[in-house]
C-alpha cells in the first residue's frame, strides 16, 4: 500500500511540475505579447501626436487665410 501512494504522490509531483512549466511558457508568451502590445501603443501615440500637430498647423493656416 504504501508504495502504491508513493507511485501516486510520484505521479501527481510529476504532473504538477509540467503544469508549471507550461505555465512559465505561457507567462513568457503573454509578456512577449505585452511588450509587442506596448510598443504598438507607443507608435500610435507618435503617430497621433504627428497628426495633432499636423492638424493644428493646417487650422492655422485657414485661421489666418480667413483673417
């Protein structure tokens, strides 16, 4: 019996460390993901700073064509 239970805890240790371990793959992938996802944001924020200040330029000229 009581190399029947070692074999059972043996087997659940053993079950246990793989869920581990594809859960620290799973955790390298969605920081891989985040940091992607940061670097797009970062971009988008570029580009919409880019064309706030083309808009504003653009505002500005009609202003003073209108003046």
């Amino acid at each position: 019996m009581s190399l029947e239970l070692l074999s059972q805890l043996e087997s659940k240790i053993q079950t246990t460390l793989e869920t581990l371990e594809l859960l620290k793959m799973e955790l390298e992938e969605e920081k891989q993901k985040s940091a992607n996802l940061a670097q797009q944001n970062q971009t988008l924020k570029q580009e919409l700073s880019s064309w706030n200040d083309k808009i504003t330029g653009l505002v500005g000229l009609l202003n003073n064509q209108v003046d």
